[in-house]
C-alpha cells in the first residue's frame, strides 16, 4: 500500500497546534517538507510555559505559519480558511480532561462542540481532501466488553467531556454524508511521553515526587480490581496519524473512525511501579513515591483496552511502544527540561 501520496504541496492545518499531539505532529510533518498552518489559544488549563517550548521547536521551519486565536471565533475561522485555503485539516484543539470537565463545563462546550462545529462549517464552505479530527477512548464509557472495538455501542458517556467528543463523531458523520467532506475520527488511548500534558497522572506524580508531596490514586486501593489504562506513546500516536494522511482515497471515504491505543492496558499500580523504577534510573537514586488510596473519581471508567485490528487492516501499523521505553524517555527529557537533580 503507498503511503506516500500526500502531495508536498498540501497545506495542512493543524488545531491546537502547541498541544501535546499537535505540536509532534507539526514537527514530523515539518521535518517531511509539508506546509503546516498551526493555530492554537495558548489557554492557561495547564502551564503554557510548556506549550510556549514547543512552539520553539516549531517557529524555525520556514513552512510553518501560526496564528494565536480560538476555534471557537467563527469569523477568525472563516478567515483563515479564506487566506490560506489548506487542503487537509487536523483538528486536535479541543479543552481536555474528564474530571476538569465536572468543575468547569463551560469551555467544553466552548471548544469541544462550537469550536468542532466552525470547523466542518468551514470544511463545507471551503472544500478539503480530508479532515481528520480528534476523538477519545472515553466514548466508550464504562464497556464492559473488552478490547474496545469501533462497532461498540457509545452512548453512554460517563463524563461532559466524553459527551462531546462522541458528539464530534456525530456531526462529522453528518458532514460527511451531506457534503461529502471525507473525514476521519481518531479515539485516543491515554497518550503520554516528553512534553506530555501536566494533567495527566504520571506527569502530576511525577512532579508530586520532586515536590515531596503524596500521589493520591484514584483505586481504592483495590489492587485485585485496579483500573486498567491503554498506554499509548506520542510517537506511535503521530506515526498512525502520518499514515492515515498519506493512505489512499478509499481508506478516508467518507466517514472512519479508528481506535488509536496500544491494545495491552496495563494495571494503574504497575504502571506506577514502572514510572517509580524509570525515575530512579534517571536520577541515579531509587525513587518510591508516597502513596494516599482514594476512591474512584466521578467520571472515570475502569478500563480503557483499544482494540486495533481496523487500524492496522487500514494502515499496516499499531502501536507497539511498552510503557518501559516510553516512561524512560519521558522521566529523561523531565529530569533534563526541570533540572531536578
């Protein structure tokens, strides 16, 4: 199969362009000679230090363009699309996090369902090749069925942010169809590694330890019936996202959508273990964090498990990354970006 179709002239638009998968998205796609136009609010939900450095990495290639401004300004949207006409959209610029969804679920509807709207309004009003937008295992709720397949029923969402994320999927099957705009949903599977969210668990425990401070887990303390979590590296996140971009025609017509995990959850405690033994290697010391058991939060579901069979019959590829590798790189590159020893 030729994954080597996108033209080099393609102009590709990438929301949420200084998020995590945005911006080593952006970079690969740089490194590749593309034309990238990255638009991203740089909002305050985490330390936008960060999404600032990884900008950085990005502002150098001659091919990149970015715009400060929200998805969520129809005008600005319109705009931008009239000026720079891109070819194939990656929308990846949503407000994320399950539980931030319970205390503040303003921005995402804000983000998550106006923002996705002005986006296929403006896919529709200025043709593309192909729209390619950010969905989340969370769809998936509390299934019990495991792995998780695109065939499974998800309509039963346990938290705001799932609702909008499987909304997204709606309106895009919507768009499709009625305007023949191919598009592709992509439900992620708790994706991590260096410059990762600092939302998210391993990165806050991993703070937490530097700042001698307890790691709360959310268990129970039931190790016999811990969560499960799919653990997917950001490198094989944009290796499948490259793929399905330069896939043929047929793969993206006219509404797919893939689960993108690496189809072996692995126990919360043993990840723990693993972030515990990948810390002590960094720092040369031996590293146990301290621990306070709590009870599950509203919103959280007790596995997470891709199943990537349709992923791979499209695109030959799945993630294969053990969180060994991916931890260790991303305790390496923290322990260098904080200078913490």
């Amino acid at each position: 199969m030729n994954y080597n179709a996108l033209d080099i002239e393609h102009k590709i638009l990438i929301t949420g362009a200084a998020g995590f998968i945005g911006a080593n998205l952006s970079k690969r796609l740089l490194e590749k000679g593309y034309q990238v136009i990255g638009i991203d609010n740089i909002n305050d939900y985490y330390e936008t230090d960060l999404k600032e450095e990884r900008l950085k990495l990005l502002r150098p290639y001659e091919r990149f363009t970015f715009i400060k401004g929200d998805i969520s300004d129809k005008e600005l949207i319109m705009e931008l699309f009239q000026k720079h006409k891109p070819s194939i959209v990656v929308n990846l610029a949503a407000q994320a996090g399950v539980r931030y969804s319970i205390e503040n679920p303003d921005v995402y509807i804000q983000s998550n369902i106006i923002g996705f709207f002005n986006i296929l309004e403006a896919c529709r009003n200025y043709p593309i090749e192909h729209l390619l937008y950010a969905s989340s295992s969370s769809v998936y709720g509390s299934n019990q069925k495991v792995p998780f397949e695109e065939s499974d029923r998800v309509d039963h969402p346990e938290s705001l942010y799932a609702a909008t994320k499987k909304s997204n999927e709606l309106m895009a099957q919507t768009y499709s169809h009625l305007y023949q705009i191919p598009a592709t949903g992509l439900r992620f599977f708790t994706v991590y590694g260096p410059m990762g969210r600092p939302d998210m668990a391993y990165f806050g425990f991993t703070k937490k330890y530097f700042n001698d401070e307890p790691i709360h887990i959310f268990n129970n303390g039931d190790f016999e019936h811990d969560l499960y979590r799919d653990f997917t590296y950001i490198d094989d996140i944009v290796e499948g996202i490259e793929r399905i971009l330069c896939s043929p025609p047929q793969i993206q017509v006219p509404h797919k959508v893939y689960n993108i995990g690496n189809n072996s959850p692995e126990k919360l405690m043993v990840f723990i273990e693993t972030l515990e033994k990948c810390l002590s290697k960094s720092t040369g010391n031996k590293v146990v964090f301290k621990k306070v058991f709590e009870p599950i939060k509203p919103g959280d579901v007790p596995a997470t498990y891709a199943s990537t069979d349709l992923l791979q019959e499209a695109v030959g590829f799945k993630p294969s990354t053990s969180i060994e590798e991916g931890l260790q790189r991303f305790t390496d590159w923290y322990v260098n970006y904080y200078n913490v020893i």
